[in-house]
C-alpha cells in the first residue's frame, strides 16, 4: 500500500476550511495533517509537518495567500501548493 498525500488546509473562513478537511478526509489515500486559518498559521504548519500538499486560500488577511505561497515554497520548494482563488484575476495567479 502507498503512503498518504498529507496535505494542509488554509482559509480563513471556518467553514469553508472545515467542509475541505472533511471532503478531503474521505479520501483513503489523503490525510490532512493540519488546518490554518492565516498565512502565519500555514508557514508555521508547513515549516513543522512538511506536507506534500498546502491547500491556499489566495485572500487571506495579512499575509495574504501569494506571500503565503511563496514563502512556503522557498522554505519548502517539494511542497505543492495548489491555490483556491473566487476570481479570475490571472496577474494574481501568476504570482502565486
């Protein structure tokens, strides 16, 4: 049996987070191994648990989900980081 893709979740919305963590949690080859509700809380739980996924909000509050992003992947460049954006802003996406 292969191991588990152990991702983290970050939004800032409570039930936004919780609904994701919950979906994710059905999946037999997914653990997510931490939630975050900010930037902060995301780089300390990537620095922490080295996931192989961060699951990023793009609007968080201070540091929003680019600085977020790009941060945890120069401390961690092996981390995927797959974004969540509402918009369709592209210059926004690029520079996560």
């Amino acid at each position: 049996m292969s191991e588990s893709i152990r991702v983290i979740v970050v939004d800032d919305i409570p039930e936004t987070r919780e609904h994701l963590a919950k979906l994710l949690s059905f999946e037999t080859d997914i653990e997510v191994v931490a939630v975050a509700a900010s930037g902060l809380e995301a780089i300390e739980a990537a620095t922490k648990l080295s996931p192989d996924v961060v699951l990023m909000d793009l609007t968080l509050p201070a540091p929003n989900g680019i600085e977020t992003t790009q941060r945890i992947k120069r401390e961690l460049p092996h981390t995927g980081v797959i974004v969540l954006a509402g918009g369709d802003d592209e210059d926004q996406l690029f520079d996560a």
